[in-house]
C-alpha cells in the first residue's frame, strides 16, 4: 500500500492538477490535507453523498448563487468570504435564519494550491463568524484556460420564522425606503485593483453577513414589507425591480444618500453613478412609516447597520410606468433607470 501513498500536497509551492478532480487518491487528498483542514461540521466530516440536517419547524428558504469575481482577492475580502456571505445574504432578505451552506469549486489546472488554501481558509472563517456550518461540498478540476483560477457556487438553506411575509410585491405608498449604510463600497474595492483600471483608492468591500441585523430588525416588528440586498446593478437596480413588481414609484432623496466621499470622488473620475455599483454587505428595508423610525434605531444599533439611513418614500405610480425618482438638493427631479449594459462584469 505504501507505494500507492501520495506525497503531501505543496500548499506553498504546489497547483491544482487535473487528478484532483478525477474522484481518485489525489482528489481525496486535496479534501483531506487542503479543504478538511478549514471546514469542520459534523454533517461534513461524515463523507456522505448528502449531507442529513435536523428536522426544523417553520418555512424553509433556500437560494444558489455563482461567483467569479475578479480580481480573487479585493480589498476588504476575497472570493472566498464572498461566497459565504453572498448566499447567507440571499435569504437573509426573505427573512430567514440561515442553517446551512454547500459549496461547489471549479478549478482550473495550474490554480497555485496556496491562493486556493488562503480561500478556504476565508471561507471557513466567514462560516464561523457567521455561525453557519458548510455541510457539503464538491469540486471539480477544468483544463487549463477553460476558467479563470477559480469559481465558487453556493447554496445555503434557512428558516423563516412564522409570520414574517417579506416579498419585493409587498412595497405599498407612503412606505419608507431605509439603507443599512454607505453603497458602492464593494464596487469602487473591485474596480481599484482591476489590471489596466487600478488606481489608489482607500475603499474596503462592503462584504458582510447580514442575517443578524434581520433579525434584529425583524424583532422589532414582523411589518416589514421588503428587504433586498443591492448587489448586481446596486441600488438603482434592486429599487426598479421592486417598483415594477410592486406596481408603485419610489423617491429617493440625494442628500440623505450615504456615500463615502472616496467613492464618490472615484465614481467621478470614472464616470459611473454609485447607485448603480453592487453592494455586498447593505441591505434596502422598505417597512410601513409607522414603524420606520423605531426599525432605524435598531439598525443604527447594529454593528452592521451604524450607519443606516432613512433614505426616500414609496409613491403610487404614475400611470401604467413605474418610476424610480431622485430628488436633488436644488429641488429638481431624475428619473434613476435600470442599468444599461454591463457596466462592471465579474463584480461578484
């Protein structure tokens, strides 16, 4: 049997090669001595095919996403902490508590083994801070130059307690439309470190588990009518789906919009609209005006939500269009549109 014994994986100096996605010896040494070493649950150390979790009471909320962010590693994150927050955000905003995650790796052969381990290790750490286990996972090992290092899909299962309704068809008039903190952060963070875009910029990624600020929210009052999460496409995005599934308009106000002056400056110089950058760590609550102001205060007491803002209203639309406005300091009115294109790939 000893001949047959592969030697340590070179986690320093060594890649991704195609036998680690075969299913053989060198796929099950990559789990042992790289993925093993980073996640621990009691479903996932039982090397079953699917992972067997207890019974819960109450809806289940379950959402998949895929990330190929590049650059891998951004200010503030990296792919890896991405992918875990990305999907505990997802249901999050139906109002669940997360339960559990499963991740899926595509490699591609020639991926230095030690990038690989610093995004486990992301990962992993993302999961205990969060408090949500990795139950199941898969990877598998491309040719050379059929992807681009890596990327990560996600799945994660919550819960949602009895009597919360969270649904963007919810949005009604004279509803508020809360932010949980500054926008455009995890955009500007991505752009600065981009080969041929790079330039020096003092932004972190917004990137963030938000399930405890919901909760914190939610315990406040059950009324809440639609959180979403503004990643692709940002605010103006999230906002004009809501508005269209709703069937109601929105305005929002610039000056209380919460924008670091660095991004702001950035967006400048490229000519972007920071409503339209990916957020990954904020969430938009739309709630009734009764309760707006006291859901506020618990966001603002939230290490996640310090620096919430109330941030515009929801109108009954004009018409059969349903508008998203903004609303200048000089009084004046745009109209905040879709997103035309694609303006910042590969954000997430």
């Amino acid at each position: 049997m000893g001949k047959h014994r592969l030697r340590p994986l070179d986690l320093r100096h060594g890649v991704v090669e195609l036998p680690h996605g075969s299913g053989g010896r060198a796929t099950a040494q990559l789990i042992d001595e790289l993925f093993m070493r980073h996640f621990r649950s009691e479903a996932l150390a039982a090397r079953h095919d699917a992972a067997t979790l207890p019974q819960t009471a109450g809806r289940l909320a379950v959402s998949t996403d895929c990330f190929v962010v590049s650059p891998l590693f951004f200010p503030g994150g990296c792919i890896g902490d991405l992918a875990v927050h990305g999907s505990l955000n997802d249901v999050a905003m139906a109002g669940a508590q997360p339960l559990a995650l499963t991740a899926g790796f595509i490699l591609e052969e020639g991926f230095p083994l030690e990038q690989l381990d610093r995004i486990a290790a992301a990962m992993a750490d993302a999961c205990a801070r969060s408090g949500v286990p990795l139950v199941s996972g898969d990877t598998k090992v491309v040719e050379r130059g059929k992807a681009d290092g890596v990327f990560i899909s996600t799945t994660c299962l919550g819960r949602i307690p009895d009597g919360v309704e969270l649904s963007p068809s919810r949005a009604r008039p004279s509803d508020v439309i809360l932010v949980s903190g500054p926008i455009g952060d995890h955009g500007i963070a991505i752009l600065s470190q981009r080969p041929g875009l790079a330039f020096d910029c003092d932004v972190k990624s917004d990137s963030a588990a938000l399930h405890t600020l919901v909760a914190t929210m939610l315990a406040v009052t059950p009324e809440l009518h639609v959180l979403r999460d503004p990643t692709r496409g940002g605010v103006a995005a999230a906002l004009n789906e809501i508005a269209d599934q709703a069937g109601v308009g929105m305005l929002l106000e610039e000056s209380a919009l919460p924008i670091r002056g660095a991004v702001r400056a950035a967006c400048e110089l490229l000519g972007l609209d920071p409503l339209h950058l990916a957020c990954e760590g904020r969430l938009l609550a739309i709630c009734p005006q009764s309760v707006a102001s006291a859901v506020l205060q618990a966001m603002q007491a939230h290490p996640q939500g310090q620096e919430a803002r109330q941030i515009g209203v929801v109108l009954s639309a004009q018409g059969p269009q349903c508008f998203v406005e903004l609303r200048t300091p000089f009084g004046g009115r745009r109209i905040i549109d879709w997103p035309a294109g694609e303006q910042l790939p590969r954000i997430c």
